[in-house]
C-alpha cells in the first residue's frame, strides 16, 4: 500500500503530481462515522520534541482515556535522573559545561523548573522559587546570606553565600546560591553553587538506593543541629519540592499504571546516543520499567529507513537510539530542517527522519484511515497550515495554537479525521512547526500514502508570563506560571467542538 518517493521541492511536487497516479479519497469519505466531533482515544495522538516530548508523554500517560498513541522525541521521561542530573552534571560541573545549548539557557531552564515544579535545589518554607534567604526584593541585585551553613562548601557558616549574576552580572539568577570564596561579593569561576537537594548520603553497598545506616539524619544543609528540615527524623530526607517532579513522571505513571491500560497504549520514542541532557538515558530507563512489566519493545539502533524513505513499525512500542545528540533543536524550525534535508544537509536528515518516523508511527496507529489525494482535491480543497487562537476557559484568555488541516478537509462536512497534538521543544515557537516546508512535508507523506490524512494541533508551548518553556503542566508557581496542562484539554474540546474529528 504504502509507496516509496523522494521528497521535492514544493513546486515541483505540484507539477509532479499530474504525473503521479496517485489513488483518489473520493471513494473512502463516505462511510458514516461512528463517532462525530467528540474525540476518541484510538484517534487522538500526543507526541512532542524534547520539552513537549515530556509534555506529550506526561499528559498521555495521565489522560489514557483521552490517548492511545503517545510519542516522545529525545525528551525527559525519568524525574528522578533529571534531577541527578541537574545537581551532578549541570551545577556539580558548573563552570564546564558540556550542556546542549548554553549556560544561558540552561539556567532559564532551572528558573522555569523551578516554576513549573518547585525550585529543585533548595527548599524554601516562604517559596517554592527562591532558595531560603531570597525574596523578590533581594533576588536581583548583590545579596549577601550570613551564616548559611551548607555541609558540603560552608559546614561552619563562615563564608558569605550570595546572589550572582550569569552569565552576565546584571542578569540575574534568582533560584541560585554561589559560595563567595574569595569574599569579594560577586561569584568568579570556580566559586562552587550550594546544592541542598538531600541529606548527605553514600551508596556504601551500591545498589542506587538509600539503606538504613548510609545516609546522616543532619536535614538538607547537611550540617547536624541547625534544626532544619528533615533533621533528625530518622529517614532519609529530601527537598520536598521534589514531590512535585515525581507526580509528574512518565516512568512512575510506566511503572504503576494500571497493566491491561498500559499495554493498550503505544509508545513511540527516539533519542540519540550522545544526547547532552542524557535523554537516551531516560529512554532506557523507561524502556526497562516497559519490560520489567513484561511489555515488547522493538529497539531499533538507527532509522531503519533513511529520510527520504520513511520507516515503518508494526509494534505498538518502539524505541530509536539513533546516531548524534539532542540534535537540530537549537535551529527552532522543524520547517527549515525538511527543508534543508533536501539539499542533503546531515544534522537536518536525522530531524527529518525523526519527524516523518513520528508521523507514520502515528498514522500507522490509528485504526483504518483515508490513504492519499489527487491534483484537483489539492488544488480544489488544499490543505492548511496556520497559527489562530481560541479562548481557554481555564487561563480566561485567547490563546494561540497551530493548526494543519489534511488536502481534501474542505470538501465534505461528514468526513472526520485523527488528530495529532504535537508539543514542541523549549523555546520553540508555533510557527517553528507551523509553517509551509512542514506543510509541504506533511502533503507529500499524505500523496504517496505513507501517512493517512490527519489533523495536526500544534498547541503553545511559551509561558506567556515570561515568554520562556512551561513544560506542559499545571505550574505550581502561579505569579511566574499558569495552568498549561489545563490550557491543552481546553485545547483538545475546542478541537472537538468545531473540527471533524473522528
Ligand atoms: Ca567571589
Ligand atoms: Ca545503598
Ligand atoms: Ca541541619
Ligand atoms: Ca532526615
């Protein structure tokens, strides 16, 4: 059924067609739904890049009723290992990074967990975004803490621990405390970040967890007899904030999901193998709790077909480690990449084969489906590609969204299709995936009947308070944050309410 054909330039695509014998739609349309304008999981798909892969697999793992199909490219999975890996690799390595894109970012990034989730490196009774000692009145400009014990830098509390600026000095950090260990009030390389994530503890058996006897009961400063949390209570504590990363956990929600809904859903993930967050390692990790439960899943270790071809899969869970890192995101256009991948650019064919791999896992997964057009319907009722806005109820405000509508839509008002939300990756704007190389992308999978006819709803993945990522969720900080999981099912009924989804 399904054709292989390169990719072409829009234009010549055009020309191209009258020469293709492509098969006509005319015929399928007709059937009578069985369901109309009210949504159904089997033809409801979530799926995302980075930020929106955890966005995707989050909301679908939390809402089974509402999706089947949930895909994950290159994105955290694994709470627990983000938050490792943000005291080990990011702020225990801080002055050399080898984190993907900058430090710039990745500090916008912790600012942003920290409003979506809690401040993940200290807790703070008065607030869940700045560290303890730091309100809205100190946090941006030279602050200095006396006496902020920290077992690990500062066990006697002599030294000052302050504000600082990164990467430039008036750019501040606000949810970060240096060590000033030179005491000349402002933070120069080297002058370590205190992490208080947990109470100080050593692996002693190395088994990857806490037992009894190998951690000390001195709370998250890790100095005994300052009476802070945790202290002597006789368990292993930790930052409490922490709790909110982990109700949120696309492998806890693996792990204790329900067996008969978990094996009803499909997964699809990919990552790369050099991938600077580490995200191969929360697909792994995921992968393994999937099997641990008995669940298949096909590994594959490279695209099994290369873009232009588009890979296939059968399986209701595949996982792709492909070649290179958490590639091609920092260009912020998915449009550009196709685009580029024509002309053979590498870094551009792995996004692109990432992307139709995405689309033809879902496509492939959702039950029947209407299977490519011809010249006049694309002429006659092309398709569409846009960014417009509908009202959500939850934020009392009009947001934006993107929207791709299939060739041949217009044409009936009693044919009714799938529907893809695809969430994109921190930072990325609606018309990063919202545009005419991803449209044209998206028409040529449809002609040569790799993908079935769908409609794509591109939801905004920006805080609209700070113009930064939300992660998908409900932010615990409602002064930086809003409500944005609730902004996507007002999304999904709008959807629901005025398209013709199946
Ligand atoms: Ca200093
Ligand atoms: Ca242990
Ligand atoms: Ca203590
Ligand atoms: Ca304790």
């Amino acid at each position: 059924m399904k054709k292989r054909i390169m990719f072409m330039l829009p234009a010549v695509l055009v020309s191209l067609l009258f020469l293709i014998n492509v098969q006509s739609s005319a015929s399928q349309g007709t059937s009578t739904p069985t369901k109309v304008g009210k949504g159904s999981p089997q033809y409801r798909a979530i799926a995302g890049v980075s930020m929106g892969g955890y966005g995707a697999m989050n909301i679908g793992m939390s809402h089974p009723d509402t999706f089947k199909t949930m895909a994950c490219l290159g994105g955290p999975l694994d709470m627990a290992y983000l938050l490792k890996f943000i005291k080990v690799d990011m702020l225990g390595n801080y002055d050399n990074p080898d984190v993907y894109p900058n430090r710039d970012t990745a500090i916008d990034m912790v600012k942003d967990l920290a409003i979506s989730f809690g401040n993940p490196v200290y807790y703070n009774p008065l607030s869940t975004y700045f560290p303890p000692g730091i309100t809205a009145e100190n946090a941006r400009q030279p602050t200095t803490l006396l006496n902020f014990k920290d077992g690990e830098f500062n066990p006697d509390g002599s030294l000052a621990v302050i504000t600082y600026g990164d990467p430039f000095a008036n750019d501040w950090v606000e949810v970060l405390l240096a060590v000033d260990l030179n005491g000349n009030e402002k933070r120069d390389r080297g002058e370590p970040i205190v992490r208080q994530f947990h109470e100080p503890f050593t692996d002693l058996n190395g088994n990857g967890m806490v037992d009894p006897g190998e951690f000390l009961d001195v709370g998250l400063d890790g100095v005994s007899g300052t009476g802070d949390f945790g202290e002597g209570d006789g368990l292993f504590s930790f930052n409490p904030n922490h709790l909110n990363y982990m109700a949120q956990d696309p492998l806890t929600y693996a792990e204790t999901m329900d067996l008969s809904t978990l094996q009803g859903l499909n997964f699809y993930l990919d990552a790369g193998n050099e991938d600077e967050f580490q995200f191969d390692i929360h697909a792994d990790n995921f992968v393994k709790v999937l099997k641990d439960r008995g669940l298949n899943v096909q590994i594959e270790d490279g695209f099994p077909d290369s873009f232009p071809r588009v890979s296939h899969f059968d399986q209701k869970r595949v996982y792709v480690k492909y070649e290179g890192g958490h590639v091609g995101f920092d260009k912020e256009n998915i449009g550009k990449s196709f685009s580029q991948a024509k002309r053979g650019v590498k870094g551009a064919i792995v996004v692109a084969n990432r992307f139709t791999t995405l689309f033809a896992f879902v496509s492939d997964h959702f039950p029947g489906g209407e299977y490519g057009t011809n010249p006049y319907e694309m002429y006659r009722y092309s398709s569409k590609m846009g960014v417009t806005s509908f009202y959500s109820p939850s934020l009392k405000r009009r947001m934006k969204f993107g929207i791709y509508l299939p060739p041949g839509y217009k044409e009936s008002r009693s044919t009714y299709y799938p529907v893809l939300y695809l969430l994109g990756g921190y930072n990325m704007s609606i018309p990063g995936l919202a545009n005419t190389y991803v449209r044209a992308a998206l028409d040529t999978l449809i002609l040569t009947q790799e993908i079935q006819k769908m409609i794509i709803v591109i939801p905004d993945g920006m805080n609209s308070k700070n113009g930064r990522g939300h992660f998908f969720v409900n932010q615990i900080d409602k002064e930086r944050g809003d409500n944005y999981m609730d902004y996507v099912s007002d999304l999904i009924q709008h959807i629901d309410n005025h398209l013709q989804t199946k």
